[in-house]
C-alpha cells in the first residue's frame, strides 16, 4: 500500500486501449443538480470507502480528502492489486499535483480516457472534477469486467439485472435510474441469491422507503455491500442519478459473483477431498486388515511349529483334536480375510488411478506379497506339524506295545526264577544217597538245558528295553532298572548253576545211580513244556497291523502252528507213556518211588494242564486274529471311500480352474452381464463345496481309524484343500478384475463399445490364453490400435515410455487390468494438481496463501478442518499470521508427479 511502500517501483505498463467509450461525455450542466451531485457523493465516498478500509482508513469529504493525491493513489493499489511509484511526501503544491498526475497516468495506462480532467482540478477541490474523474474508476474496475453475451459493461450489469430479477412480480429493470425508485428491484436481487435474507412477499410496491431501506440494511449487514445512498435520496428525485445507482448495483454483481465462484470452487475441493478422505479410510482399513491377519499368522506359527512330544497316547491325540479344531473353525475364516484383503487392495488401486493419485503403498511388511509369504510358511508349518503328529501318534502306539510286551515277557520270566536261586544253593546233595545223587545230577542237566533255552527270552527282553530307549519312551529308567535287574539275576543264576553242577560232579564219583526212565522222562518233558510255554506265550502276545496283508500272514503263521498241533500232541503222549512205563516197572518190581521225579519238577499233570491251556488259547486267537482281519477290511473300506470321492473332487478343481481361466478371456457381452456370468459360476462352485465336506468327513474317519496311506489314490486332503481355496480365490479375485473394469468405465465415461475393442484387441493377441501379453504382442496390439511404435528411435522410445506405465516391475507380462487403465488414462481426462490450485486460489481471493477463517467460511467444516490440519504455513512473502500453503497441499493430493 502506499503508506508503507519502502522504494520505489517500475510503473506496470499494459496495452489496453481503450477499454470502453464513455456512454457521453462527462456533462457538467448536469452536476449542476443538487440532489444527483448529492446522490453521487454518497454513493461515490462509501463505494471508495468500502475499498480504502482495507488499507484501514478512508475519506470524509470527497473533494478534498484526494486533493493531496495519497489516498488516491492508495485507492487505486487496492482495487487494482498493483503498487503504484512512491508517492510525494511534501505539503506543497507542486507535491500534490505530481502524486495526482503519478494517479492519473496509472489511471491511462489501463486504457481509460480522462476528459478535460487535469491534476491541478483535482488538487484545487473542484467538485465536479473529482467526482468524474472517480466515475471513470468505478467504470474502469467495478463495472468495465461485467459482460453478458458479449455485450458492453454498461448493456451487461443490466441484462444481469433484468435476468435476475425476470421471475419477480412488480419488478421491470429498463434502465439505472426511475426502475430502482420503489426499492423492489435492490430486494428481488438480494432475494435471488440468498433467499434467507428477504421475506420478499411482504413487500408493498406503494412502500418504497421500506423497500430501499429493508435492501440498504440487509446488503450492509450481511453481504459486506455498505450504505451508499438514502432512501430519501432516491425516493425524492424524480429521476435518480444514474451513475450512482450503476455504482451500487455493481457492488451487488460483484457480491454475488464472487459468492458463486468461491462455491463452484469449494464444491471442487469438497469433491477432491472427499475423494482423497475416502481413500484414506480404505489405506487405513487394509493397514488394520492386514496388521490383524499378520498378528494372527505370526501367534499361529509358533504353535504349530512346536514339536514337544507329549508321554501319552491320549495326550497326543488331544493335540490331533486340537489341529482338528484349528483346520475346521479358526483358519476358514482368515482365508476369507486374506481373499478380502486382496479385493480391497486391487478396488483401493483402482480408485487411485481412477482419482489421479499416486498408487498405494502399504506400511512396510504389510505388501500383499508380503502377506502371501507370511500365509505360505504357516501352511508349510501347518503340513509339518500334521505330519509330526501323525509319526509320534505312530511312536507312541508302538512304544506302548513293545512296553507291554516288555511287561509281559519280564513277568513269565520273573515267574519262572522265582526260588531258582534257593534251589542252586540248597545242600541237599551232601547226605544223599547215590542214587540221589545221581538223580541230582540229571535234574541239574535238565535244569540247565532249560535254562539255556529262557537264554533267548532274556535276550528278547533285553532287545526290547534297548528298542524302547532308542525310541525315548517316557518310562525308559523304570524299563532299565527291571531289565538290569534281571540280567543281573540271570549271571547270578548261571553262575550258580556251574558251582551246583561241580559240586554234582565231585558227589557224583561216589553216587552213580541214576533212574534212566526219570532221566529220559525229564529230558523229554523240559524242551516239550517249554514249546508249551513259548506256544501259549506267542498266542497271548499282542499284535498291531496297518493292512489287511500284514493280518493275512498272521493267519497263514497260524494256521502253520495249527499245523503242528498233531506232531505234539503225539510227542505229549510219549511223554506221558515214559512216566506211565515208570509207574509200570515200579508196580511191578513193587519199587518204592518217592513219588517226585528227581531229574524235573515237571509232572504229567503240569503237562496236561498247559496242553488244555494251549487247546483253549488256539480258538482265542482265531478270534482276535479275524477280528483285526475284519477290522483291516474296514480301514480299506474308509480308504476306498476317500479314494473314490478324492479321485472325483480333486479332477473336478483342477477342471475348474483350467475354465475360469479361460472363461476370464473368453466372455462376451456389457461388463455387467460378464460379472454376472461370473457370480453364477461362483455359486456353481460354492454349490459343490457339500462334496468337499464330505471328503473332510471321509478324512476324519480314515484319521480316527489311525490310517496313514493310503494306495488307492495321489491325492491327499491337504492336496484338496489347497486347490479348493484357490479355485475359490481364484474366481474371486476374477471378479474383483470385472468389478475395476466397470469401476474405470463408469469413472471414465469409457463405453461399452470401447472396452469390447479394448478386450477384443487384447484377446487377439493373447495366443496362448494366458491373460497377459508379451512385449512383442503387446507392441502388436498398440500399433493395432493406432499406436506409433515402430522400429525406428521415436517409436521404440514410446514403446519403453508405455512400458513403463503398464510394467512398473519389469515382469515382462502386460495384464488385462494394466492394458484397460492405460487405455482408460489414454481416453479419458481427470481432475489434475493445477485445477485444485485454482480453486483455492479463488477462494484465497487470488492471494498465493489462504487462512483457517477462508477455509471454514467456504468449506463444510469436517473437510476445512481436513486441510487446516495438513497445510503447511506459508513462507512466501506478503505474509500474514495463520498465512497456510495451499500450493503445496495441492500438489501433495496428486504426488510429485503433477508438478
């Protein structure tokens, strides 16, 4: 402004021309009348005062307050923006006349004609002078803009006002003077723009005063326009100044006008900003999104990486139950969520282009590939810790089996040493007679003999605690100590046995009788009773098989023990026939035997008592041996059941996604009927999902009857299950793809016409049906199009450029989506950064900054807060405190690449 203007500055000068002819020379006869030269410098002062108040001050007395040219040159900064050169600061004359001629030759560079107005008039206080020579200013800068169909200033601001006020009864602008004398015309304009402010039917046309003042007070208090005539004024001139009414109605123009632009320009940044809010709430819905799903699949995966072994079978397959629970209840819905993530990040992508932002880039960690990594280790730990249940459900029931065995095996053994020690270190053989001794003689051989034959069962059991601490049974010290009990047990029993057996020896040269029947008899009996402890213990042991040719060779195994049931029962009857003889002889030589046979503590009745033993355990294990034969039978049941369905379902996915593959290329018809041809061959799909269940059911069984292969079919559940989330994700994100394409049309205004071309322009060119194109076939298809991408430098530099926009990551593959959004980018226009800037700029009313109170005032509050809260101050010069940049903000919304 002038007050504060440190320098000097270069005059602006523009070629205008004469911007507009006065209607008629300035009449100075007419400034003769007191009530329009009244009317005028009313109507003059405040509509410069309106403008001086800006700079903080204003004029009193129209003719003398310009007189020293300051305020008039302060006058025309403000209402041009431009500054004009530094003005005189001296009292004198001659100071005065220069800074008015400084103010007239500004007023001449912008076109205008002054008409016998010279400095010296003005700087003299004449009237007349000064208020022509503010009437070419008005003219100038207040009306000279106002155009309507290419009409002049003075022909515009009317037909303006003849076509606002057109729909109001009582009102019938023809001219700027007797039109406006009732004050309806000044209330029906204020009505047309602001309603709210005027209750227009209760004005009177026989009430003018009321009328002009009710539109004086209500332009002055709520649309910033101040008083510049009374009503007095006008009401008691025949004929009101015309120029004065020109002066007031413009400000009226130029309040509505510029209501009009700063809402046409809100509107624009409310719909930018609502863009780039809604974008956001979806920016932070995936981050949420995808921080859940990763917080969860990173909980999961220590879990089933866990490989801590539990001690019992129960224990393990309570764990099984829970991977159960896992499988069917807690993943299905976070392979829902993954699916959704994905969809919600290609719609989020989509949109972007479609707003002419820049692409989405996830927090780091939270990419979709990102994801994908993070899902597919969980599922490879997910197989690993399915497999490692199964093999420690395996170890556990054959460790349970084998300390079984270990049990029984080490109780018959421990039955059979019991009182063994007692007997080897009895004396009873230092006062017998020689045929005692002879009879102890051949009972230790025998004893030995069967001894040497449990010599295998103590290996066995030995074997077995080794196999059990091979397989880190949990009972393994208790195992060890019964088993070192025993061995120790039996190097002292066989240490005994060759003390009592020289001990025999060195009687013997002195007691050589010996019983040969008892001997024989012994000798027969031992080995004999001990097939019969050894038959009854194979037909009490346990057995565990997996398949219906394991239990096969346990049948044929026993039947071939069946086999030699005749051989021994003769071998018992000789047996018996040895003891029989004894009893014989002894009758008749009437021999007193003492009744015990002294070479075996075997009897006939011990002999017959195991036999029955082993008659009544044959037919037991027939029984338990066609009861698992029955049950394997079964199990291969459940086998060729899963097979039979797996061989159905697994085919059937695979049949399927080979068709929507193909499907995606192949469609015909509007977008709309391809989504719908889509959604029905998802529900077709989803239709099948009662076979998948019950392969899941088939599944269940064959796990819960503990069955581990399975030769009838390749595939596995977990083979199913994958293709079934896949076909599933598949056809989903197939789509999700239509769903962009419409979105781009609808967004573009591209037809359906156009994208038919598009997609058939890709179809031709994708030979193999994959869905993406080459380099080369997607140069083909460009040139197709219209494309100058030859071979020469021009054409391969705008093959490079394309490229890059459809191939950011140098896959060399161009996808359907990436060619229709080039496509659409091709075709279609979009909001830009400098459109934005604009539109700020207006509401800034042209400044290079605008302020919080600008912003509330244009703007619905949730987006004024929305860009006060992102703005950055502004630093440019001509600053004012709370001064934001709306510049930069603009060309944030869009990113770099817009500038």
């Amino acid at each position: 402004m002038v007050d504060y203007h440190e320098a000097n500055s270069q005059t602006q000068q523009s070629n205008h021309g004469d911007y507009m002819q006065p209607e008629e020379d300035w009449d100075r006869d007419l400034l003769l009348d007191p009530a329009w030269e009244r009317q005028q410098r009313k109507t003059f002062t405040a509509w410069c005062n309106s403008h001086l108040r800006k700079a903080g001050t204003q004029i009193e007395v129209i003719e003398e307050d310009f007189r020293d040219g300051l305020k008039l040159m302060l006058l025309l900064e403000v209402i041009s923006g431009e500054r004009l050169p530094k003005p005189e600061r001296g009292k004198m004359r001659v100071h005065k006349i220069n800074n008015v001629n400084k103010a007239l030759d500004f007023i001449a560079t912008k076109g205008v004609k002054l008409v016998s107005i010279g400095a010296e008039e003005i700087v003299d206080g004449n009237v007349k002078m000064t208020l022509g020579m503010i009437w070419t200013i008005i003219l100038r800068f207040a009306i000279q803009d106002i155009s309507v169909e290419e009409t002049s200033a003075k022909e515009g601001l009317l037909l303006w006002c003849q076509r606002k006020t057109a729909p109001y009864k009582n009102v019938n602008v023809q001219n700027f003077h007797i039109s406006w004398k009732d004050g309806l015309a000044f209330n029906a304009l204020i009505h047309r723009h602001r309603p709210e402010l005027i209750d227009y039917d209760k004005l009177r046309k026989d009430d003018p005063l009321t009328n002009l003042n009710n539109a004086f007070e209500v332009a002055e208090k709520y649309l910033d326009i101040p008083k510049m005539l009374d009503a007095e004024d006008i009401v008691g001139t025949l004929r009101p100044d015309e120029k004065a009414i020109m002066t007031y109605v413009s400000c009226y123009y130029h309040a509505f006008s510029g209501a009009q632009k700063a809402e046409t320009a809100a509107n624009r940044i409310c719909k930018v900003l609502a863009v780039n809010q809604e974008n956001e709430h979806l920016m932070e819905d995936y981050e949420k999104l995808a921080s859940d799903l990763l917080e969860w699949i990173r909980q999961t995966k220590p879990w089933l990486e866990n490989r801590e072994p539990e001690k019992t079978m129960p224990a393990m397959q309570q764990k099984l139950e829970d991977f159960r629970d896992y499988r069917r209840v807690h993943k299905p819905p976070k392979v829902q969520e993954k699916c959704q993530l994905e969809i919600n990040f290609n719609t989020l992508q989509t949109k972007l282009r479609l707003s002419n932002r820049p692409a989405f880039m996830p927090s780091e960690g939270k990419m979709v590939s990102d994801i994908n990594n993070a899902w597919q280790g969980l599922e490879q730990a997910e197989k690993g810790y399915e497999e490692w249940l199964l093999n420690e459900i395996r170890r556990l029931e054959r460790l349970d089996h084998l300390a079984e065995k270990f049990r029984q095996k080490a109780t018959i053994h421990e039955d059979w040493t019991k009182d063994k020690e007692a007997m080897l270190t009895q004396k009873d053989y230092e006062m017998a007679a020689l045929a005692d001794i002879k009879a102890l003689l051949k009972k230790h051989e025998a004893f030995e003999s069967d001894l040497a034959a449990h010599q295998d069962r103590v290996e066995q059991i030995a074997a077995i605690a080794q196999e059990l601490n091979d397989l880190d049974y949990y009972d393994s010290p208790s195992v060890n100590a019964r088993c070192q009990t025993i061995c120790d047990h039996w190097d002292t029993l066989g240490s005994l046995t060759q003390t009592r057996r020289d001990a025999l020896e060195r009687t013997e040269k002195l007691q050589e009788t010996i019983d040969q029947l008892y001997l024989e008899y012994a000798k027969r009996a031992a080995p004999f009773n001990n097939w019969m402890e050894g038959a009854m213990e194979d037909l009490q042991d346990m057995f565990i098989v997996h398949t219906t040719e394991e239990i096969q060779g346990l049948i044929a195994a026993h039947e071939q023990f069946k086999a030699t049931l005749p051989d021994a029962d003769k071998e018992r009857e000789a047996i018996l026939g040895i003891h029989n003889e004894m009893m014989k002889i002894a009758q008749s030589y009437n021999i007193k035997l003492s009744g015990v046979n002294p070479y075996t503590s075997i009897t006939p009745q011990s002999i017959n008592e195991k036999w029955d033993k082993v008659q009544q355990l044959v037919p037991a294990r027939d029984q338990a041996l066609q009861a698992e034969f029955n049950k394997q039978q079964s199990n291969e049941h459940l086998r060729e059941q899963f097979a039979n369905n797996a061989n159905v379902v697994g085919p059937w996915i695979q049949t399927k996604m080979q068709e929507i593959g193909r499907i995606s290329i192949e469609m015909h018809g509007t977008l709309e009927d391809q989504l719908n041809q889509l959604k029905q061959y998802e529900n077709s799909i989803v239709n099948y999902k009662p076979n998948i269940e019950k392969l899941e059911q088939d599944h269940q069984l064959i796990q819960e009857a503990l069955i581990f292969d399975n030769k009838h079919t390749n595939y596995t559940m977990e083979h199913i299950r994958v293709g079934w989330e896949q076909l599933l994700t598949t056809i989903a994100r197939t789509i999700n793809e239509v769903q962009n394409q419409i979105l781009t049309r609808d967004a573009k205004g591209i037809s359906q016409e156009q994208l038919n071309e598009f997609r058939s322009s890709f179809t031709h060119f994708d030979k193999d049906h994959s869905g993406k194109l080459g380099p080369e076939e997607f140069k083909a298809c460009l040139i197709s199009l219209g494309y100058d991408v030859g071979n020469d430098l021009q054409g391969e530099a705008e093959f490079v450029r394309i490229m890059g926009v459809v191939d950011p990551n140098n896959t060399e593959e161009v996808s359907f989506q990436a060619f229709i959004d080039f496509m659409s980018h091709e075709t279609t226009d979009t909001d830009t950064a400098e459109q934005v800037m604009a539109s700020f700029k207006i509401l800034a009313g042209d400044k290079s900054y605008i302020t919080a109170e600008e912003l509330r005032r244009e703007l619905p509050p949730d987006q004024a807060e929305y860009c006060i809260a992102r703005m950055a101050p502004y630093r440019g010069p001509d600053t004012v405190p709370g001064a934001l940049d709306y510049m930069s903000f603009s060309t944030a919304l869009y990113g770099e690449s817009d500038l």
